[in-house]
C-alpha cells in the first residue's frame, strides 16, 4: 500500500544529486581578477591573446594561477585570476603598460573583477553560482529616457530628404516640400502633376501614408508615417540605444551588466561592481560617427607612414585596412545609413549589405561614378579620434543599396554590420534616475538576506520537529530539498540574485511547509477517526493532495500575474517565486511521502505513528 516503486527513489536521489551538484558553487566565494577587453570597435579580443597576457605578467613578475578567456555575444574578453588584491592592482597596472603602447589611445580596456572560485570539475558540468544584483553587489543603477521625438524627427526628417530626391530625379514639379512637426507637406498646381507624386511616392516609401488636401491651385499632398511604422520606428531607436550602451559597456569590464527595455521609451542601466559614476555616464553617454571615404591613391600602397602626406588628405593607423591615406572631404555619414545587414555574395563569401536613403543613395551614385576599382573606407570616430572598420574596392556604381566585400568570416561580417548600424546612439537619451550602491552595503545585504533565510528556516524547523515528532523531521528534510532545487535551478538558469528575490525564497519557505502541515494534520484526521495507520498515511497524502494543487496554483497565477505585468525587483520576485512553488509542489508531496514509505512502507504490524499528539475527542458526561 504504502511502497513507491524503485523508480520514484531513484527520482529522488537524481533530483538530490542535481540540487547539491548545482547549489554548491554559490559557496566557493569569489577571487580577484582583471579584465582584459577591446577598447577599439575593429579589434577583437580572441583566446590567442592568452600567450600575451601571460607573457607580459611573466615579465614583471607577476603570478596568475589560470587565464579564462569568454565570449559574450560578438564580445569576447581575457579574465586573469589572483591570489589576493595586493597582486591584483600590480597586474593592472602591468597589463595597461605592456598592452597599451599609447595611454592616451588605449587599444585594450584593462579592468578589476572578480571571478567564482567554483573547482573546475563543476565548471566542467557548467555549474555556476548564481549572479548577484546590484543591491547584493553594490555599484550603479541608471534610468535613461529616450528621446521619442527625437527619434520621430529624425524618421520624417529623411522621409522629407527622400520625397524632394524621388520627385527631382522623375523630374516631378512641385510647389515646395515643408514639414510641420511629424507631417511632410508637398504643394502642387495642377491635380494631374499630385497624381503622378502620389503614385511615385506611394511605390518608393512604403512607411508613408498619403492623403490629399488643398484645393484649387494650392493642391497638397500630406504625408504621414503609418502607425505601424511609427511603432517599428520607436522599436529601432530603443533597440539601436540598447545595442550601442552595450558595446560601450564593455569597456568599463562590467561582469554581469544588466541593460534592458523598461516600457516604450526608456532603458535601465545597471552596472555591478561600478563605483566610479562620472566615468560611467562618460562611457555610456558618449557619440560616435561614421564617416565614408575614398582612399587617397596619390601615395603608394606600403609608403603611408613615411610620404608626404597631401593636402586635404589624413593618414589613419588603427583599424583594419591600415596604414591608408583618406581624404578628408566624407562622402557620406552614419546618418544616410538605414540598415545594415550581414549576408553572403554571389560567391558565398562573407559581406555585409548597408541601405541607404534616398539622399544617401544619391550621394553615392555621384561619389562612385567613373570610379570602378578605386577604394573607399568605412571610419568610426569616438572621442574624436577615428579607425578605420574596413577598406573596400568599388566594383561597380553605388546606389542606395550595395555590399562591402573582404570580410574574413561571417562573424567579421556580422560585427561590421552592428558597426555600421549601432555606431552612435540613435537618439539622445536623459539620466532621469541615478542610485550608486556601495560594496559594503550589498555585502551588508548578503549578510542580512541570508540570516533571515537560515533563521526562518531553523525556527520552521523547530516547531515542526517538536509538534510533529519524526513527520516533522521529514517535513524539515522535505523543505531543505525545496530550498536546495530552488537555489539549483536559480543557479543552472544564471538569475540574478536580489533582495526581493531573497524576500521570494523566505516566502517559498512557508508556502512549502504549510502544503506539510496540510499533509500531517490530514493524516492526523484520518487516525482520529479510527483508520490503520497505513490507511492513515496514504488517505493523508491522497486527500490533502488537492488543497495543496488548489492553494499553489492560485498563488502560482497571482505570480505569473507579476511576471507578466512587473517590472525590475518586481519580476525579479515573481520568478524566485513561481519557481518555488513548483519545487514546494515535488518536495513537500512527492519527497516527503517517499520518507514516509521508506520508513513505514515495509511494516506490515504497524500500531502507531510517530506525528506527535493526537487530539481525541472525549464522550460526554451527562448529569
């Protein structure tokens, strides 16, 4: 009656093993470290610039037990682990030297960290602790509000350019082109001439809606963007910003950066670790611009560094391509550019496809014009200072779509293509809520966090032990499994550990342990009213069964409802929780009843359990 099948134990002991296997890590604690990542959009860092890093430590005298290199996306950086920090700021100040020819244009950002002590054994298993937030950690938290009219503007401001060059290359007339706030005017003077615009414009700008106005001899056409494209637009502008704070990130060698979506148009920031804010809001405030230019073939290919340079020409000598001598005069900027993708040519070789606008186009037809074979190049400036991204060979004339050829791989390809598209913020964005949290108060966090945790746990289990004798031991080893999965999963799914989330584990504890306390007082029922204990135990677990699915799934939708609504802490709880009530539901049901049947399963002449006292009802006495 009261047996579970081998399968079930075996269940049990699997889910024991994956919780201990992946919960450990989260107690190896955390070694010094630096971090080594690329200052420059065109050079990479790869694991064969470990033979570097080592070198240059081995030449100072500086001892690094082991040197991890990590991909992150189309990021890749160097991690060097230390004894202690005294070593720790002697490698930093080794490896900005020995890296960085000049201080004043570094090529590689050298920055302090910290790296898990997890043994390799468990890295191995890809078991590692889990993060810790801002709150636990300590460091910066930035709210940005993007600049949604900007965005707007920008939008119908080349939708404007694009209308003047499509009705001047048809050789339509109009009576002028103006734009008030997000709607393009056209006049015309004649019915016949709007028709032929509106056909025209209607084929070529597919984001645009038109509609007729005017009368008389002053004819309009209204051009507006469509909802649709106004949404996509807003999307573009949010999603450019958030890929190019991620780049500039990196160069402060966050390990752990939180950046992310909060609403339509604003973007959360945060970065643990980080207590220098000025130098922060310098990095992920910062412009970037893309020009386009011919290369100037008046100076020998190899003799750069060492001719004289012409007039009206600049020799460039970091990025890819270089040393090459370009023209000043740009043929065009970033902001012609609308998208940039990477893609394949017609030999399935690595290139990356760029559109243009309309204006864009038209300045390329012209620069590119009787040019089949010169070379052109593709620079990023940053603090004003420019690297080349690529240098190409013209191969035909340039319109308002082409191909940049040359790349070596597709991943090259792929991260010119997020150049081109994220090398400077789509629109300008405001700080509107700034929070600095110091290192000693998210250890302080830590600290208090997890003696809430421990003590709940230790007078939970107290309580249960003393009022329910060996099933409150059981009831104690059952929420001790809940609480090791739940930390398991949390660590195997990398969250982000915050004080509400600790908040949501002390809270997992007592959903848990009351589906128990359902489970004993049931089976205390059931030996109330006379049934064998074997009855009493399986009727216990089978009739409690449905108050505990009851109560957990209400709770579980009014997390869900959290998750799906909330935002930041808020969904940072919801998660801990909805994960918890599904490790409550296995431990405290499907584990708890497993002790129960290894312990008394097998009794046949079982006369008495062990759940502490029963409370009988006396009969009456009558006077």
């Amino acid at each position: 009656m009261n047996r579970y099948p081998l399968w079930k134990y075996i269940l049990i002991v699997f889910a024991l093993a994956f919780g201990a296997v992946y919960t450990i890590p989260n107690f190896f604690g955390e070694s010094p470290a630096v971090q080594i990542s690329s200052a420059k959009a065109t050079i990479k860092v790869t694991a064969a610039d470990i033979t570097q890093v080592e070198q240059a430590l081995q030449r100072n005298g500086v001892a690094s037990p082991s040197i991890q290199f990590e991909q992150t996306g189309t990021q890749g950086s160097l991690r060097a682990r230390f004894a202690d920090t005294d070593t720790q700021f002697k490698a930093k100040s080794v490896l900005e030297k020995e890296l960085n020819r000049d201080p004043s244009d570094p090529i590689y950002n050298v920055a302090f960290n910290l790296l898990p002590n997890t043994p390799n054994w468990l890295q191995s298993l890809h078991a590692f602790p889990m993060y810790l937030g801002l709150d636990l950690r300590g460091g910066v938290h930035f709210l940005m509000q993007v600049d949604i009219k900007a965005v707007v503007s920008k939008k119908v401001q080349g939708i404007q350019s694009s209308m003047r060059t499509l009705l001047r290359d048809k050789n339509i007339r109009h009576a002028g082109i103006t734009r008030n706030g997000d709607v393009v005017e056209v006049l015309f003077r004649d019915a016949q001439t709007r028709t032929k615009a509106r056909e025209l414009l209607s084929a070529q700008l597919a984001d645009v809606q038109l509609v007729d106005g005017g009368s008389a001899s002053d004819l309009t056409l209204i051009a507006t963007l469509k909802p649709s494209a106004l949404k996509q637009t807003l999307d573009d502008g949010v999603g450019q910003n958030i890929t190019t704070l991620s780049k500039r990130v990196n160069e402060l060698g966050v390990a752990e950066p939180l950046i992310q979506r909060q609403g339509a148009d604003r973007i959360v920031v945060e970065l643990p670790g980080v207590q220098d804010v000025a130098r922060a809001k310098s990095i992920i405030g910062r412009t970037a611009t893309l020009e386009v230019r011919m290369v100037d073939e008046s100076v020998m290919r190899g003799s750069e560094e060492t001719a004289a340079i012409p007039f009206g020409s600049e020799l460039f000598k970091v990025g890819r391509g270089v040393p090459v001598v370009l023209y000043k005069e740009p043929i065009l900027t970033g902001d012609y550019i609308t998208g940039a993708t990477a893609s394949f040519d017609e030999n399935q070789r690595p290139a990356v496809s760029v559109d243009l606008n309309s204006d864009g186009g038209r300045k390329m037809r012209e620069a590119t014009r009787g040019k089949i074979g010169k070379s052109m190049a593709v620079v990023l400036f940053e603090k004003n200072k420019g690297e080349v991204a690529t240098v190409a060979t013209i191969q035909d004339e340039l319109g308002s779509r082409f191909r940049i050829t040359g790349q070596r791989s597709p991943e090259e390809s792929g991260d010119l293509a997020l150049l081109l598209r994220a090398g400077s913020l789509y629109a300008p964005m405001d700080i509107i809520e700034e929070r600095t949290i110091g290192a000693q108060l998210g250890a302080e966090n830590i600290s208090k966090g997890f003696n809430s945790t421990l003590y709940g746990f230790a007078a939970i289990a107290v309580f249960m032990m003393l009022y329910y004798a060996l099933f409150g031991m059981f009831s104690v080893f059952s929420l001790a499994v809940n609480l090791l999965l739940l930390i398991a999963i949390l660590s195997v799914l990398q969250a982000t550990l915050t004080l509400p989330g600790i908040a949501a584990i002390a809270f997992t504890l007592g959903m848990a342990i009351d589906a128990n306390v359902l489970i004993n007082e049931r089976i205390r029922e059931e030996l109330r009213n006379g049934a064998t204990p074997q009855n009493a135990i399986a009727s216990g677990f089978d009739r409690a069964w449905a108050t505990i699915l009851d109560s957990n799934v209400t709770t579980l939708i009014a997390g869900l409802a959290l998750l799906i609504f909330g935002s930041g802490a808020i969904r940072g709880f919801a998660v801990v929780h909805c994960l918890g009530i599904l490790t409550s539901i296995f431990s405290s049901v499907f584990v708890m009843r497993g002790l129960a049947n290894l312990w008394y399963g097998r009794r046949k002449k079982l006369s008495t359990l062990s759940i502490g006292q029963i409370w009988k009802p006396t009969d009456s006495v009558t006077h």
